[in-house]
C-alpha cells in the first residue's frame, strides 16, 4: 500500500512538472505573438531629389495607349507627380517588419517603391498597403520612387507626410545583425 501511495505521489508530481514546463516552453516558442502597434515613421533629413508635375486641365484628358483611345472628362483639376526621395530608416532591433502606407490625402492614384540599400525593394499602392520585409542592420538607406495623381496641388513634402508611412515589428531576429 506505501509503494502504491508513493507511485501515486510520484506521478501527480512528474505530470505538474511536465504541464509547467510545457507553458514554459511554449511561451519561450511564442514570444512574437504579443500585440505589437503601428509606429508612424517620422522621416526626418528627407532629401527630395527630382520632381516633376504635371497639371490636367477639366476640360478633356485624351490619353492612347497602343490602340486604345480614353477620353474622360472631370470637373475639378487633376495634379501628377513624380518624385524620388531619399532617407534614413532607423529600428530599435534588427527583424522582420511589416512597412506600409495609409494615405491621409484623397490620392486617385499612388504608387510607391521603396528601394532598400542591402537590395529589398517594397512596390506599395492604394490596393496593396502593406509588406513584409525584413531588416538586418539597425539603420538603412531608403530610396523612394512616389509617383501618383491627387486633386490638390500639393508639394512633394506635403505628399510625403500624406502618405501615413509605417513600421510595425512583427517578429525580432535574434543574433544577427546586433552589434
């Protein structure tokens, strides 16, 4: 009877030990899945380096590719653009990221390509807002290619500050890339 009280004993205490070591190996595994938010990225030392704009009047916009022909007519005046940007991206911590934009200005058309200097290219626009991308060293040269069309004459800088560009961590990479 005392061997079989000390078999009971023995195994109630091993299945406690197992369920708490489980739940620490799982939050270990699961240390990601902490709710993480949307950091709006204040660009800071932006260089605007081309820009070209372009003006379509309200009276007719004809416009032929190959061999078809468009004809739209609008009632308020539509601005094009097109700029490159230069700028610095600075992360706490080397991981993966998701970047995107959430447009704060009515844009008709928006296309942006992020152009990272370890060779990642982003292609962002008002269908696609969002990316993954995973960034190894804690600050990158970002190259941007903005082009677009908006119903407000706005400058570059006022279209890039619309753009509502983001980071959001998802996942941090541990061991590389930490100096």
């Amino acid at each position: 009877m005392a061997r079989q009280s000390l078999l009971i004993s023995l195994l109630i205490v091993t299945l406690i030990v197992n369920v708490v070591l489980g739940i620490e190996l799982y939050t270990t595994l699961h240390q990601s899945s902490k709710p993480v938010s949307q950091v709006p990225l204040n660009l800071t030392g932006v260089q605007i380096i081309t820009t070209t704009t372009q003006t379509t009047t309200s009276q007719q916009n004809t416009t032929s590719v190959t061999q078809t022909t468009t004809q739209t007519t609008t009632s308020s005046p539509t601005y094009s653009f097109s700029f490159k940007v230069k700028f610095h991206l600075k992360v706490d911590q080397p991981g993966i990221y998701i970047i995107g934009i959430k447009p704060k200005a009515n844009f008709s058309s928006l296309y942006v390509l992020l152009y990272f200097d370890d060779g990642k290219t982003v292609s962002l626009n008002l269908n696609i807002t969002s990316a993954n991308i995973t960034l190894t060293d804690k600050e990158v040269e970002v190259t941007a290619y903005i082009y677009g069309s908006i119903n407000e004459n706005l400058t570059p800088t006022q279209i890039v500050n619309d753009l509502g560009l983001y980071l959001q961590l998802v996942s941090p990479i541990s061991g590389e890339g930490e100096d």
